[in-house]
C-alpha cells in the first residue's frame, strides 16, 4: 500500500483542499502506521482540525508546546497552528480527524457571525489548540458530540449537512464563549482595516462576474495595489485571486444544479474567462470535473 504523505509548499503550508465548496468540511480516519515514516510530517491550514484519539497514544507538537493524547481524548487546533504527529505505541495508532473551512460555520467574509464572532478567534495565537478531555463535564459533552458529527458524516441519513452544521456551530459556541478572555486578549482589530474589508469583500461580491480590476479594488479603499493586497491577506488569511476563485466557484455550484445552462454560460456567468480555466479551476478545488462533481452529489 502507498505510504500517505501531507503535501506541504515551503512554507510548511499544507497544500490539499479540504471538504468541497458547497460541503466545506471532511472527516478522515487516519492511521499514522499508514503515513511515511510512520508520522504526520509538520504542516498547518487556515482550516479548523478536531482530532479525537480512537486507538493507541500519541503525541501532538503544536510550535513548542508538547501534548500526548491517549483514547477518549481529543485536540482541537485553531487555524495556522504548525502541528505534527507522532505514535508513542507500538501497535496502531488510530485518529479520526474532522477538518472544518471556517466558511461552514459563518457563512461569508463579513457576516455578523464572522465579524463577531470568529474575527478575533481564527488564527489567535493566545488560543492555538485546546486539549479535550472527558474529565472536563464541558469537555465530555463536546467531545460527545464531534464523535456525533462523524457518526453523521460516515452514515449521511437524510439532511446530515444540516445536522453536521447546528452540531458545530454548537461546539464552536461553546469554545468560544468558555475561552471568551483568552480572546478578548488579543491585539484589537484596526476598525479602519475593518472598514476596508468590507468595502472590497462588497466590491468582489457584486462584481465577481466581470473582469475585476485590482487597481479599481485599491482606489476604492483609497490604498496602493500592494497595499491592497497585504490588507485583505492580513484580514482573510487568503490572496484577493484565492478569495474571488473559491467565491466564483461557489457560484458556480448554484448555477450548475439550476440545469439550464451549458459548462460555456456557467463559465461566464461565473466570471471566468473561458470554460477551460472554469474547468481547471473547479477540478483543483473540488477533485472532479463540474459535470462529475454535480452527479457525485445526487
């Protein structure tokens, strides 16, 4: 069997996507003796990551800090958290692993759920994981309920999506109001860069049919095209391409469960420049090609 292998660019920055556009979570079970070397090689995602330890001990390296983990416990790893694996048990090592792009959970850039309630906690460094433990009551019930979400995730009855999304965002009210200090500790957001976000998060959504023009995005927000760019990769933790592709395919999605249209139209309306990048587009994000894709969710 092919040894499993976290893909990483140079900067340690995992490189697979995660969940699809209009499912933007995924659940894996991961059996480190499956791994090269036997070990989950250093990386970090904007994602969100839970792990719950199903069988074996392991231990978790998250920047300096040094946890191990035994069965009926779990990690929680907050976005851009550098972290690696390592089995500390001879016999296999067994974690199931559910991965969360925050857009599950607030919906858009800018919604009052992002704003908030997420804007100070993604990418916190004063809350980079949290140990789960079942001697904490809170604990116990939150870790019931992720091994929910995967019981969900594996058996998808009717509406399961929905039943996944009301037990996350029950998890996350409960992180987050019970670390409430931890966050409010933070460095205050600029009410300024705020400001600006909004103003081009409203540009790109109304204009993501046409061919935006980044000189257009900055003089509206009254920046340099550099200046621009390193606010909004600050603020979303993605280049303003990523953002607009992810955005577009998104809408993509909608038009291609419609029927009515042919890859050609969904292209444009998408705002891509031809059905070929529509296509390559989707394919990086999603795995499959648009026609595929919208079969494979029936």
């Amino acid at each position: 069997m092919e040894k499993r292998v976290i893909v990483v660019n140079q900067d340690l920055q995992e490189l697979c996507s995660h969940g699809t556009p209009s499912f933007p979570m995924t659940v894996s079970y991961d059996d480190l003796s499956h791994f090269e070397d036997r070990y989950i090689r250093c990386h970090w995602h904007d994602d969100l990551e839970v792990v719950l330890v199903r069988q074996g001990t392991v231990r978790y390296q998250i920047g300096n800090q040094s946890l191990s983990l035994r069965p009926g416990q779990g990690l929680f790893l907050n976005s851009d958290s550098p972290h690696s694996a390592f089995p500390l048990t001879g016999g296999s090592t067994v974690l199931l692993t559910i991965l969360i792009q925050p857009v599950f959970l607030y919906d858009f850039l800018g919604s009052d759920i992002e704003k908030n309630c997420f804007r100070s906690f993604l990418h916190n460094k004063k809350l980079p994981y949290l140990l789960l433990d079942s001697k904490e009551p809170w604990m116990g019930e939150l870790l019931e309920q992720f091994a929910q979400v995967i019981d969900y995730y594996e058996r998808r009855p009717f509406a399961f999506e929905l039943k996944i999304k009301s037990l996350l965002c029950g998890c996350f009210f409960q992180i987050l109001t019970r670390n409430r200090d931890r966050l409010e500790g933070g460095a205050p957001v600029s009410q300024e860069k705020l400001r600006r976000l909004g103003v081009l998060l409203d540009y790109l959504h109304a204009h993501y049919e046409e061919n935006i023009s980044l000189s257009d995005l900055a003089f509206g927000v009254h920046l340099t095209r550099e200046a621009c760019c390193r606010l909004f990769k600050e603020m979303t933790g993605k280049t303003i391409t990523q953002y607009l592709t992810d955005y577009r395919i998104s809408q993509s999605i909608r038009l291609l469960a419609d029927g009515r249209y042919s890859i050609a139209q969904i292209a444009e309306l998408s705002g891509f420049s031809s059905a070929s990048r529509f296509a390559r587009a989707f394919r990086l994000r999603t795995g499959k090609n648009p026609r595929d894709y919208l079969a494979s969710r029936r």
